[in-house]
C-alpha cells in the first residue's frame, strides 16, 4: 500500500478546508502521523457579522488521501 506523505496529507486538508470555510487563509501549525493517520492542525478565520475570529482545525486525513473527521473551535 502506497503511503500518503506528509505534504500530500497538508495538502488535502488546506484544499478541504478552502472548500468548506470559503477562505484562502488557512495556517497550518502542525502535522503528525498517529493510528495510520495524518492529523492536520492550524487555524482560519471565521466571520461573525462584520468580525473575524481565529477557528482552530483538526483535520484527519487517512493513507489513502480521504477526510476521516474535522474538529473545529474557536480560540
């Protein structure tokens, strides 16, 4: 089985996240192999009204390259 790298896993979950937050600004702090699966973590902006807030993300992504789960919460 061909393993998914690490900058193919950031990859993913940047354009994953471009898609579901419809933002370009997407910061990943750091990414970390664990249970066979890439975990992707940083930060976004979400709007509230006319302000933006820093959102945490955790997106796991599987060796085969597919979104397991997102975790998301505001700092």
């Amino acid at each position: 089985m061909t393993q998914l790298s690490k900058e193919s896993a950031s990859q993913i979950a940047v354009e994953y996240l471009k898609k579901q937050k419809n933002t370009e600004k997407i910061e990943v702090v750091m990414i970390e192999l664990e249970n066979n699966c890439w975990i992707v973590r940083g930060t976004c902006p979400i709007e509230f009204g006319e302000r933006q807030w820093p959102e945490r993300f955790a997106v796991v992504v599987d060796l085969k390259g597919k979104i397991k789960s997102t975790d998301f919460g505001l700092l």
